[in-house]
C-alpha cells in the first residue's frame, strides 16, 4: 500500500520547503518526482532550487509537454507539468494529481497549507480522497518534523 504524507505548512513559502524536503530525500538517495500544475509556476520552482542555498547543488531537470520523448532521466529530480513515463520512489505534490497517478508512487507528499482557508480546505478534501480510496496509508506531520526524522 502507498504512503501519502500531509506536511504542514503554516506560512506561504511552499517552493522553500519543497526545496527543503528535496534536499532530504535527495541525501537519502532518492529519485523525486515533483508536480506542478502550469509551466510558469514549474519554472519559478526550477529557479527557485537553483537559489535556494548557495553552497548547494541538486541535480534536476524539468520535463514539460512535448519537449521531451518520454526517456528515463538520469537527474534525481524531474520538476513536470505531466506524468513522467516512469515513476520514482516519491512524488512532491506543489499542485493535486488525480489518484490514479498517486497510485504509480512508494510515498507521495502533499501538503495542509494551514495559513490560508481554502487552502486548507482542499487539503481536507485530498486528505479525504487518498483515505477513502482504500489505496493508501495517510499520514500527517509538521514539517520540522519530517525535515528531522526521515
């Protein structure tokens, strides 16, 4: 059974600590695979984990529609707007896939972005969706947390 965590994040500064999270699993030897939902906001991420520590290098690429042929890619992160043709052993969720997607992950990380309502909100819904389908364990953790124990 798939394993779908709930990161709280209590400030908006979501691509920080998915950069954060990407750091750790990274370390741990992971191959990541990060969702977003439009190709402006990918590419912010993109940026984003160039910056992110100065001292610091994570290899990744970005895979978009129609600008890759669907090979197996060597960096440990692949940030795309679609489904990747293999999958990896997690799935950063910055935007909702549907279930069957989830499905093709070990662990998928969504978050409970709890400064804001809606937010919020749609989190519950997904919280509810992933428990409720019978296909995944469903866990919640602070992001201190996560960040220190896995």
């Amino acid at each position: 059974m798939q394993q779908v965590l709930f990161v709280e994040l209590s400030i908006d500064k979501k691509n920080h600590y998915i950069c954060d999270i990407i750091e750790k699993l990274y370390l741990q030897g992971k191959q990541i695979h990060v969702f977003v939902k439009e190709r402006s906001k990918a590419l912010q991420l993109n940026r984003d984990l160039w910056v992110w520590k100065p001292d610091s290098f994570i290899p990744h690429i970005t895979f978009f529609e129609n600008n890759e042929n669907g090979q197996y890619f060597e960096e440990p992160v692949v940030i795309t707007t679609r489904s990747v043709p293999a999958a990896s052993d997690v799935l950063i969720l910055h935007d909702p896939v549907d279930l069957e997607e989830a499905r093709r992950y070990p662990l998928v990380i969504d978050f409970a972005e709890v400064y804001n309502d809606q937010k919020l909100n749609a989190s519950r819904q997904r919280f509810k969706a992933f428990r409720d389908s019978g296909w995944f364990e469903v866990a919640f953790s602070k992001l201190g947390a996560f960040l220190k124990n896995q």
